[in-house]
C-alpha cells in the first residue's frame, strides 16, 4: 500500500525537532513513523502519521516548510535474510531504492515493517506483487 508521508525541512542546529513535534501534538496527530537524516546544513524530518492533511496543515500553521510523498510499506520476515529477500524482487525488478526506514517493529507473526521510498512506487508494488509479496494494508501500532 503506497502511504502518505509527510517531510519537514530543518535547519541542522539544536532544538529543530521541537516545534514539528509540538505542531502535531498540539493537533492531536499520533506520529506512526519518523526518520531523520541530516546533511552539514539541514536536516529532512519525515513522518508517516494517521492524518496526514491535519498534520500537514499544522505544520504548515507553525512555519515548516513541509511536503508530501508516497512511501511504500512492506511486511518483512524479521530474521537474518528476511530484508534481502524483498531487495533481491526489487533488484530483479531494475527499482531504485531512494531510502528506507523501520517502523512498527515487532508485527504479529514475527513481521517487521518497512517504508521505502521509489522514483516509482506503482512499479514497486508491481514487482512485489508479482512474486507474491502484498504491501502493507493496515500501519496501525
């Protein structure tokens, strides 16, 4: 299932995390996900949440220059191996992967969950489903 994300441009400098954080909370927005990843100057705060327009639009509200993407989430078996067998389907299938990140470890079934970021997220969830592999449907914690 291909996701709503939401992606919040920071200065690279102490306290940044704050007032995104505090927007959604002060909206009442359950943050399901979050990523980090910085550069020297900035840093790119993503979140997958359950409301993604109340949550774009209070981060809007609160001065954060924030943009939405597709993130694909996928169940993997939590075992040695169990990532490599889903980027071997990607490999076979010529898919790109821009980032990824964990979330919501710990599944029913000894699953873990992913979200993967494409140049193409409709040609991912083709190359998944056509070796038997189904995105996630349901990201509730």
């Amino acid at each position: 299932m291909k996701l709503k994300q939401l992606s919040v441009f920071l200065e690279n400098r102490p306290g940044q995390m704050k007032a995104p954080c505090k927007a959604l909370a002060d909206a009442g927005v359950n943050i399901l996900a979050m990523s980090l990843a910085d550069t020297e100057q900035f840093g790119i705060l993503r979140f997958i949440v359950r409301d993604t327009r109340k949550a774009s639009e209070a981060l809007s509200k609160a001065g954060c220059v924030v943009r939405e993407t597709e993130v694909l989430a996928v169940e993997v078996d939590d075992h040695p191996g169990g990532l490599l067998n889903l980027l071997e389907i990607f490999e076979k299938a010529g898919m790109t992967i821009e980032y990824m990140y964990a979330f919501n470890a710990n599944r029913p079934g000894g699953k873990a969950a992913l979200a993967f970021r494409f140049d193409d997220p409709d040609a991912a969830v083709k190359a998944l489903s056509s070796a038997g592999v189904n995105a996630i449907a349901n990201i509730e914690l």
